[in-house]
C-alpha cells in the first residue's frame, strides 16, 4: 500500500553533488546537513508531519540512509491519516554549500475510510460479535489500528491471526472494508476412540465417541457430547454447553450434565455449572458449583452394607491457560474444589466437608525441523474423612488418554500423579511417528472400605502412528510386565465438520 519512487535518484543527485564538491575542492567525504523539506503540493498532514516529527533528522548530516528514513517515516505517517496509498518523489537541492533541501511531490491518493470489519471464516452474525470483540468503530484508516486489531485478537483463545490484513470496496475508496486474517483455532470435531484386547476377562473391544461444536452462529459458543464404555460394566453419559458474552466485559457462561453406571455397584448423576473470565495474556479465571447424586445398586453397599446414597454439594474456583484440545500450544489448568457432603445411612446421616484439587498441563518443544518433544502431567487428590468414602469418590486411570499400556479405568486411587513423554518424528506437516513412555503413581490412600492401603507406580510404553492432524490414531502399548502378545492396541479415528 506504501509506494516510495526515486531512492536511485537520491544516490545520482548525491554521487553528482559530491563531484561538484570535489572540482571546488572540497573532500568527497564532507558531510551535507539536512536543512529542510519541502512538500507541493502542500497538505495538512505534510504539515503535522513536518511540526511534529521533522525535526529528528533537521541539522543533521543528509546521507543516503538518514533520507530514507524521513520518506518512510512520511509515507507511514500518511498511511496512519487515512491515505495507505501515497506516492512520493523526492528530489535534492543545495540551496548552500554543505547543507541540503529535500523537495517533495507528493500524491496522496483516495482517502480511505473503513466502515467494516470483515473475517472471512466467520457469518453474518459473527461479524458484528468481531467488531465489538476487537473494539471496532468505523473511521479514516490509521495503520496503527492494525496491530491494536491483532493484539486484542490475542485475548480470544477461539481466535488466531494469520496472514496480513487486506483493505476492499468502493473503486474510489470513499468507504472500505478492511479484511482481517483472523480463523477459528478449532472447528467442530467428532472423534472415536477404540481399542481391542486380545485376551484376558474382558477380551474384546471398548472404546468411547465425542463430538464437539463450535460453530453455532456466535464466537465463543460451543457444545459437546461424550460418550464412553471403558469396559463391560461401565458406562459414561455426560453433555456440555457454554456460551459467551462482552457485557460488561468478556466472559463464559458454561453447564454440565453428566451420569455415570460403574460396574453395577453405584449410579451418579452430577451436574455443574459456572463462569470464567478473561484476565490477562490469554490467563482465565473461572468459579463452579454443582451438586452431585450417588445411588448404590441393589445389594451393593458403597460404605457399608446399610448404605443407601451420598449427596455432594461443591463450589471450586480454578485458573487456567490455554485450550486441553490444543495441547500441542501449551495449557495449564488448576482447580480446588470445596464440596458439603452427606452420606446416608438406614441408621442415620454423617455429614462433612472434603476437598480437592486437580492440576495438568503440557508442553510440545521443537528440537529441530523433524523432531519434537510432547509433555505432560496431571494430578489430582482427594482429601476426605473415611467416613465420608464411597467407591464413587475413586479416580480411575488407564486408558489411551491418562495411562496407556493399561485397561480404560482400571486402575483406582483417591490421589495420583502421572506423566507422559512422547518423543515425535515428524513425517510431514500434519503426520509423525511417535514412541511414549507413561508413568502414574497412584495410592488409595487409606483403608477406605475394605480397599487394601496401597502406594503404587506404574509404567506404559509404546509406539504408535498419528495421520492428518491426529485425524487418523493408530497405537499399541505394553503396561508393567506385559508380553508382547499382551499390548493393547489403541485406533482413534476423528474429523472435522
């Protein structure tokens, strides 16, 4: 948008000034000053220009570089007042022996006034959330808006800048619309994950299914189903909204339904809902409440053999970064959890107050061009009174997405912490081998209801294949002592809509 004409011109004016010098004798290497600058035809801009920024460079030597410097610094100055398509030519007197006079023609162009903002990847509707997202308001086009664009653009985890801005619309530019590179950091994704074991008990295939939306007219809006059968006798059901709003300031409002049958001893239904806030470089903080319904099947006792149900009220309070689904960016995510519990007996209720808190995080490093390093970790404890247990308040591990090498929750605990290192050698831009080494230590705790007191390590290795941006899965992995003929194979298939 910025044309700047005749900087060989300057270098001949120079080089044929200095020659003359040199006939008069005076040394080729005397320095010229910058007297002034002129401008025809004159305009208020070029004026401010000149009161307000001309005098870095006045009295000061006049060589090749510093005169650049005053034309881009005035073409720049133009395109920040609304006239992105200014033309310059210069050209260099001396008015006086040893200083110099920068005369210049200039052709402003249309003025171009920006009524709009416009992202390609995003509706109608959208466009206007963009506009008060990025705090927009129509006016003469500043090239200083750009960046002030792109930084608040930064503030939306579901936004990503890519590419330069383009300016479209009238031929004479009497009202522009100004075209941002700006895509959804996600789209909407339906993923299945299954795996296959070749022997034992529960021989067979287990697996679960997810879908994620986020294109439901409205930036920040999304919902997800999930839906998971880790092994014959469980199974998970859980749905998730959130929606977003910019008064008085940006933020979530978001709600959770979830139930769950384990292994024919207990029934849970849960549901939660709360909000989170933009703070700062990208950081959210965000407030919970739920409440929480366990009920035992028949005949199977949670606490004791005269158990009937637990009821759970929570409030927990969280900080996080970055998104889980993007793990190759980096996220961190914190929660504590303060609940009010009651434990129902035929006899009687008890009644007190656990705790909880959950931490996980990753990073991806970059060794070189093919090669790449993924980590994570996760934690989470638990902090009740016997009293209070019911098998319903055990964390399960294993699985493709918390222990591989080991059956989909198959490893309880009431506190743990895992990790997992994947050294990765990229085939392309979207496919890599990868190899895995995972490691949870995890403990029951306490003699909780007849489970043994136990603190345990456990370690999963393997290798798998990941196609078209995790598209397409293919995994195996060997928990501890396992034979060759015992790995699980994992296959994760997934799209985009």
């Amino acid at each position: 948008m910025k044309t700047l004409t005749l900087l060989a011109f300057l270098v001949l004016v120079l080089s044929s000034d200095s020659s003359e010098r040199e006939a008069q004798g005076h040394s080729a290497d005397s320095l010229l000053i910058l007297e002034d600058v002129t401008a025809l035809p004159g305009d208020s801009v070029f004026d401010r220009w000149k009161q307000t920024a001309f005098g870095r460079w006045q009295g000061k030597p006049g060589d090749r570089e510093r005169l650049e410097e005053v034309l881009s610094d005035l073409l720049h100055y133009y395109s920040q007042h609304g006239f992105p398509f200014a033309e310059i030519s210069p050209a260099v007197e001396e008015p006086a022996l040893g200083r110099v006079r920068l005369d210049l023609s200039i052709v402003t162009g249309p003025a171009v006034y920006v009524s709009e903002i416009q992202g390609a990847a995003f509706s109608a509707g959208e466009q206007k959330q963009l506009a008060r997202m990025l705090a927009f308001y129509p006016g003469y086009f500043d090239e200083r808006e750009i960046e002030v664009l792109k930084s608040r653009s930064k503030h939306y985890p579901e936004l990503t800048w890519n590419g330069e801005p383009k300016l479209s619309g009238a031929p004479d530019f009497s009202s522009s619309r100004l075209e941002l590179p700006l895509f959804r950091r996600s789209k909407n994704r339906v993923e299945a994950a299954l795996g296959y074991l070749p022997s034992g008990r529960d021989k067979g295939v287990f697996g679960e299914l997810s879908m994620r939306l986020v294109t439901l007219g409205k930036i920040g809006r999304e919902a997800s189903l999930r839906w998971q059968r880790p092994n014959s006798g469980s199974r998970q059901l859980s749905f998730g909204y959130q929606d977003f709003f910019l008064a008085p300031a940006a933020f979530y409002l978001f709600a959770n339904l979830d139930q769950e049958e384990r292994e024919d001893r207990f029934f849970r239904f849960s549901a939660n809902a709360g909000g989170s806030a933009l703070v700062t470089g990208g950081w959210k903080g965000s407030f919970r409440f739920g409440y929480e319904r366990v009920t035992p099947r028949q005949g199977s006792g949670l606490f004791g053999p005269d158990s009937a149900a637990a009821r759970e009220y929570w409030f927990g309070l969280g900080v996080n970064k970055g998104e889980k689904r993007l793990s190759d960016f980096g996220y961190l995510d914190l929660n504590v959890r303060l609940a009010i519990k009651r434990v129902f007996y035929g006899a009687g209720v008890r009644s007190g107050t656990p705790k909880q808190i959950s931490l996980e995080a990753a990073k991806s490093f970059r060794i070189n061009s093919v090669w790449r390093f993924f980590l994570q970790t996760r934690g989470q404890a638990k902090f009740l009174p016997v009293f209070l247990f019911t098998r319903a308040d055990l964390i399960y591990l294993g699985g493709y997405s918390s222990l591989r090498g080991y059956l989909d929750e198959s490893l309880p605990a009431t506190r743990f912490i895992s990790g997992r290192v994947e050294p990765r050698f990229h085939l392309g831009a979207k496919d890599y081998l990868f190899g895995f080494f995972d490691f949870a230590h995890f403990s029951v705790g306490k003699n909780y209801s007849g489970l043994a007191r136990s603190n345990r390590f456990k370690p999963g290795v393997g290798l798998g294949l990941s196609a078209s941006a995790e598209r397409l899965v293919l995994a195996v992995g060997w928990g501890e002592k396992a034979k060759v003929k015992d790995g699980i194979v994992y296959l994760r298939l997934g799209a985009e809509l």
